[in-house]
C-alpha cells in the first residue's frame, strides 16, 4: 500500500484553516482492509479528530467502502485498485473511496432492516455508512463514496 | 485478530471471543469454527465481544447466518460484552431484535 500525507501547516494566507490530504492506494484484497482502515484512522487521530469518531464511526464506514469497492466495485480483480483520500479541515473530515468498476446506483440497494430482509447475511454495508457518517455523496458514474463527518 | 475458544463445561457451552476486529477479512474464519462445533455435536453457543474493536456489516451478517443454523438444530446462541458503539451496529440494523445479547459472559453463561 502507497501512503501519502500532505500537510499544510500553519494555514497559507488563502485558506480559512489548516488541512492535512492523506491518500492512499489500496489493493483488490479483502486481507487488506483492515491494515488500510488502521492506517488512516491513525493519521485521522495524528490530525486531532474527536477520537470516538476516528475509532469507530470513521473506522467502520472506511471499511464497508473499502469492501463495496474491491468486492462490488473491482470485483476482486487484482489488477485493479482502490483509492481512499482523506482531508481533514478544522470543520470535517472527508473520506473519499474511488474503486475502478463501472459504479452503481445507491438508490437501488434497499432497506435490510425491512423484516423480510433482516435475517439476510448480506446488504447492509452502505446503510451502515449512511447511518455512521453526516453526509454521504456519490459520483455520478457510482465507482466513488465521498463520506463525511462533521467535527462539531 | 483472533478468536479464542473454550467450553465452558458445567453450562456445556461453546465460548468464542473476538480479540480485535470482526470483519471481512476474518468473518469466515469465526465461522468455520462455529460450523465443526456444530458437526461435533455442540449446541450451544456465546460470543463474547470484551475484546472487540469494531464489526462491520460482513461481520454482522455472519452472525445473523450462524444464528440461523443454530437455530435450525435446536441450538442456542448468545452474544455478550458488546460496548456503546457495538451495540449501537446491533440497533442501527434492527438486529438487536433477533439476537439474545447480554452484558457480560457471566450473565449469558448464567442464562442458558
């Protein structure tokens, strides 16, 4: 995995507070998943994010992504990649997970708490970061997540 | 990540704990255990998450799959030792409704 971390501090003169960019490329490999999802929780915290956030909310949603993207999105082929960015501002930290898969659309998966669909073993992942995180928008294509949370 | 197995043989119950995460990578793994369990004849069952850092949704729905075959023989499962946010997955999906979820291993040891 390719970790970058690009920080802008004390604030450029142009910007209305300090921002710190981490990026990182992510192999087609469920194995993977959690050593990412560790990884830019950490940096996450490094950054002064409220820790229960970082640990859990962000932890939990980075990691469904992180699967739609290689299962659903590569389709577990190895020679594609996923790319998580993360920006943390002094308002919010934003999550971005771009996989290389020809995208779907989010308003087709439906609800797995209806009764008929709670004993089912699958379809809960986006619900979970919907449920998790303040804001959540898709690219037009739906290969890319961008999740948000709001530091207040 | 790991799970830790025991049985706790004056209740007759098979004890699994979930030392880190339980999720996608490692899902599988919990439940290869839980299924030779059920081979050789063990019914009944507790997970206990004191351990546990965070479960995602592939995690839960291993849970929910082994709670079905559980079921399905007669058997029995119990979940134990879920914190705040833990518990919070289990209510945000409803799930809390169709699992039997105690404080601690003690209460659920005590309550089968």
């Amino acid at each position: 995995m390719r970790l970058s971390v690009r920080r802008s501090e004390p604030p450029p003169p142009e910007a209305s507070d300090r921002q710190i960019e981490i990026s990182l490329r992510v192999p087609t490999d469920l194995e993977v998943v959690e050593e990412a999802v560790d990884l830019v929780a950490r940096h996450c915290l490094a950054s002064g994010i409220p820790p229960r956030a970082a640990r859990f909310r962000l932890r939990v949603a980075l990691c469904e992504a992180l699967s739609n993207a290689i299962v659903y999105g590569n389709r577990m082929d190895p020679a594609k990649r996923v790319d998580v960015s993360v920006v943390v501002t002094d308002t919010a930290v934003s999550v971005q997970v771009r996989d290389e898969g020809d995208g779907f659309d989010p308003s087709e998966i439906p609800d797995p708490t209806r009764p008929d669909r709670l004993e089912m073993s699958e379809g809960r992942g986006l619900f979970l970061i919907r449920q998790l995180v303040d804001e959540v928008r898709f690219n037009e294509r739906g290969n890319s997540i961008c999740m948000i949370l709001h530091r207040a | 990540m790991s799970f830790t197995f025991r049985k706790d043989e004056a209740k007759g119950v098979v004890v699994l704990g979930v030392d880190g995460q339980l999720i996608v990578g490692n899902r599988h793994e919990l439940k290869q255990k839980v299924l030779d369990a059920l081979d050789d004849g063990e019914r009944k069952f507790l997970i206990d998450f004191a351990s546990t850092g965070y479960i995602d949704s592939s995690g839960l729905g291993v849970l929910v799959s082994l709670s079905k075959k559980i079921r399905e023989v007669n058997g029995e499962l119990r979940l134990a030792g879920l914190n705040d946010d833990l518990r919070t997955l289990f209510e945000l999906t409803k799930l809390d409704s169709l699992f039997a979820i105690n404080e601690s291993a003690e209460e659920a040891l005590a309550a089968f």
